[in-house]
C-alpha cells in the first residue's frame, strides 16, 4: 500500500511545490491558490484510487510523465483562475500549456518502448487531455466567445450523456484520427491565447468542427452496435418450456445480431 501511494503523494507536493513558485514570480491570488490545490488534490486522490483498484504496485514510467502532464495542468488552472480578477502573464501561461502538450507525445511512447500499458494510464492521460482543454477554454472564452467552452466541455458532455444512456458507456475501439483530433485542440486553444482575435476565431471555429465530427463519429458507432434487450422466450401453456433458440445458446441476443 505503501509504494503504491508513492507517486499521489508526489505529485500533490509537486503541484503545491509548483504553485508556490508561482506565487514568488508572479503572484497568485487566494482563488487562484484554491484551484490549483483543489485540482492537485482531486487529480492525485482519483490517481491513487485508480491504483488500489487496479492493484498495482505503483507508477510505471509514462504514469511518471503523465503525472508531471498533470502537475503542470494545475498550474495552468490556477493562472487560468487568477485571470478572472486581474491580468496573467499570457506567456508563461502558454509556455506551461505548451510543455503539457509536449509530453502528451512522450508518455504514450514511453509506455509501449517499455511495456508498461494499461488501462489506467490510458485513463489517467485522456482525463490530463480533457481537463486541459477545459481550463485552455474557459481562458479563451471571454475574446472568443462563451461558444468555446464546447470546445473543452465536449468529452464531459459525452460522459454526462453516459450516465443517461447506457449503450454510450460502452468501449469504443482505438482510432488514430480521434487522438489526432484532441491533439489539434490544445494546440489550437493555445494559439488563441496569443493570436488576435479573428485568427484564433477562425481556427477555434475549425477545431470545434473537427471535435464535433469525431465526437459524432464515435456516438453513430456506439449507436450502431448497441446491445439490444432480448426478446422474451414464449412459453407454451401446459407444455414444457420451449427450447432456447440456437443464436441465444451461442450469447446472442434474439434480434439476429
């Protein structure tokens, strides 16, 4: 239990570590401090719970990256916060944004060089991803528009949809172009913090588009292969049971399917 709480409690002293430079260079505010410490808390207790789930001993080498992916994430929160009541410095805002990005390329390598893949890491790196987006969105929502917060709120929607439907939980299949398409929005999210305001609408425009078609892609498949109910096996009155039919024997579901 021990090793395998190493790595949270690591990256909580990281985040906090990382917040408190923060607030020697350029000043966070009490709200700002409350974000990121709320996300390093939140982010490293879901991590720990994760591995006591999965029963594993402790991070691999590319849960290493992601968690450093992660540290950095609250940072940005925290500055992304801190704009709400005064300017931030857009430069090192993007700098650290930009970095998050860069590794995102690394720990998924990392992880088939030394065969150490998993679910959970698999997990732990696409909530890194969507919480990014999110916090890179509400910053750019005030120039853009209250319309990029689809942009970043689009993966919580999808998992809302989930609680709701329960044929939209189902596991979708790898495909290289939906990691491609999440790749271009923090991209494109981080550029519009730099870019003036009619560039970064049209690309953020472009993004949004791209998301939504991935996003549509994904939901028409989990759609189309939903597991339907079965239909219920008639029973002659006075008789025996009727026999099964053979598809049900076999696991299917009675609709030919």
């Amino acid at each position: 239990m021990r090793t395998v709480r190493t790595g949270p409690i690591v990256g909580l002293i990281a985040q906090l570590a990382l917040l408190a430079v923060l607030d020697t260079t350029v000043g966070l505010g009490v709200a700002a401090w409350c974000a990121g410490a709320a996300y390093g808390v939140g982010s490293c207790g879901a991590l720990a719970r994760g591995l006591r789930r999965a029963g594993a001993r402790g991070l691999g080498p590319a849960d290493w990256v992601t968690l450093t992916r992660s540290v950095l994430v609250g940072a940005v929160t925290a500055l992304v916060v801190d704009g709400f009541d005064r300017p931030v410095p857009v430069g090192l805002l993007v700098a650290l944004a930009a970095v998050a990005l860069l590794l995102d390329a690394v720990d998924g390598r990392v992880a088939r060089r030394t065969g150490t893949v998993s679910a959970l890491g698999a997990r732990f790196d696409m909530e890194v991803d969507a919480f990014l987006l999110l916090a890179l969105s509400v910053h750019v929502a005030p120039d853009a528009g209250a319309w990029v917060l689809a942009v970043g709120g689009m993966r919580y929607a999808f998992v809302a949809a989930g609680w709701v439907l329960p044929w939209m939980r189902a596991a979708l299949p790898p495909r290289r172009w939906r990691k491609v398409v999440a790749a271009t929005q923090g991209v494109v999210l981080t550029a519009a913090a730099l870019l003036p305001a009619p560039a970064a609408t049209v690309l953020l425009v472009a993004a949004l588009a791209l998301l939504v078609e991935s996003f549509g892609r994904d939901v028409r498949w989990l759609w189309r292969h939903r597991t339907r109910p079965a239909r219920p096996t008639p029973v002659p009155l006075g008789g025996p049971p009727a026999r099964p039919p053979a598809l049900a024997a076999h696991g299917g579901d009675g609709w030919g399917r």
